[in-house]
C-alpha cells in the first residue's frame, strides 16, 4: 500500500479523478480525519472537506503502482 496526498478541489477534478482511478481493478481508499471512504464513490468524496488534501491510499504494488502514480500526479500535492 503506498499513501499520497491528493488535492480536489473543484467538481470537474473530482469527477475525472473517479473516471481515472475506475479504470484499474485495485482498491483506493480516502481518508480525512477519521472519515475513511472508497475512493471509487463520487458521493461518497463529495461527503469530504476538499478544501485541502486528503490522504489516498493505494492498494497496488510493482509495476501496477507506477502505472497508478503516474495517472494520478496530476491530483497530488
């Protein structure tokens, strides 16, 4: 598991970061204070302060984990 911070801050970020992160088959969690939810539900990050980063845990490894990092660079702080 590798842990990053992400930053989503508007609709338009949020929506495109569920479309990318649906397209791979491993579990991605966020986690705000004691709030941990899937990172897969749109509902579920708009429950969320995104007024500043929150913690996305990504349940990947090996090369797996370097394809997800470098989808997901554009949200991390």
């Amino acid at each position: 598991m590798k842990t990053i911070k992400v930053s989503l801050n508007s609709i338009d970020k949020v929506k495109t970061f569920v479309n990318d992160i649906n397209r791979f088959d491993f579990d991605f969690d966020l986690v705000s204070g004691r709030y941990v939810i899937d990172a897969k539900s749109i509902m579920g990050i708009f429950s969320l302060d995104l007024s500043k980063p929150i913690d996305l845990n990504i349940h990947a490894e090996g090369d797996s984990l370097q394809e997800v990092l470098k989808t997901l660079a554009q949200y991390e702080v």
